[in-house]
C-alpha cells in the first residue's frame, strides 16, 4: 500500500471518527444539530458521492465521501430519532433547488464534474441555517467534530494532489467543505472565548 493509499483512507478514518464524536454529542444532547441544514445534507452527500466518483474515477480520492455518506445517514437517523424537523425557510428551499438543478445539468449533459461544482454551491448555501444558529448560540455545537471533519478535507485535498489527473473541478469539493466545517468550528469555539472574558 503507497503513501496516497494511507492518506486516502486516512482522511475517510478521520471522517468517521468526527460523526462518531458528534453522534455521542447529539445523544448526550451537548450538540443541536439544524434540522433544515441536516435534511438538505441527506440530499447533498449522496448526489455529491455519486457525481464525485464520477469525476475522479479513483477508490482512493472516493474513500471519503463513501464512507462519510455512510456515517452522515447513521448520525442524521440518530439526530432525526432526538429532534424535531420544522419547515424550509426560503434560503433553505434556495439550496434544494441549486441541488436539484445539479442533478438535471449531470443527468441531461452528462457533466458529473459541473454538477459537483453546482452541487458545492448548493452545500454552502445549506449550511447557513448552522451559521445562524452558531452565531446566535455557540453552544449548540461542540468544534471537535466540525475540526476532525476540516482536517479529512485536508487530508483528501493532499490525496488528490498527489494522485492528480488534470481535472482542477476534483479540488473544488474538498476544499468548499474545508472551509464550511472548519467554519462551524471557529465560531462554536466563541462560547470559549465568551467565558475567558471579564464580566
């Protein structure tokens, strides 16, 4: 087994390490997941799987999202089973459509590596339900998982790279989600700060 191999798997272990913490945060009721951005989520991840495989044709780039597919629908029946689902604001509504429309261009042109480049902005648009509520209360979520989650994004950016085949729109996904769950993270770690300040 070479070097990209490990990376490979390694980045998809550290995946699932994050859902494994998250999944015991969300039982233990120490983390809130959005219901709207989890939805849109269940939508996304498995289109993205599919679309991604397609672009990069490569088990090692995909051991990433196949395994977080997996590991998103056992964490989103856990958190589904402990909350209450309430309707689609209209950003939310925006984001199934983008999504959707990704679908159409994959399936009516035969373009897997644009539709995962839509698909990325149909992902962003769904996690700002998970800003706001972040931003309003920062104890909702708990950074450890959303940080494991950034670093398998690095992890897979490397693999990619390394196992590079000339398509510039493989990196697009990596780096998105990177940026997305890293994100969650920075601004969960503000309830920290907040207690550190004087009163």
């Amino acid at each position: 087994m070479g070097i990209t191999e490990i990376l490979g798997i390694s980045a998809g272990i550290i995946q699932v390490i994050g859902y494994y913490f998250y999944s015991k945060q969300v039982i233990k009721n120490t983390s809130t997941p959005n219901s709207v951005s989890w939805t849109l989520w269940t939508f996304g991840t498995v289109v993205n799987l599919y679309s991604f495989a397609s672009i990069s044709h490569d088990w090692v780039k995909t051991f990433l999202p196949t395994v977080s597919t997996i590991a998103f629908l056992i964490t989103y029946a856990i958190a589904l089973s402990k909350g209450k689902f309430s309707w689609p604001k209209k950003i939310d509504l925006i984001s199934f459509f983008v999504g959707l429309f990704a679908l159409v261009i994959w399936w009516q042109y035969n373009s897997a590596a644009w539709s995962n480049v839509i698909l990325q902005a149909s992902v962003s648009i769904s996690f700002i339900p998970t800003f706001r509520g972040v931003l309003k209360n920062p104890n909702i979520e708990k950074p450890i998982p959303w940080f494991l989650w950034g670093s398998a994004y690095v992890v897979s950016f490397i693999t990619i790279c390394l196992r590079w085949n000339n398509e510039p729109l493989e990196l697009v996904y990596p780096i998105n989600c990177f940026f997305l769950h890293s994100a969650v993270g920075v601004l969960s770690l503000r309830k920290t700060i907040n207690q550190k300040s004087p009163k």
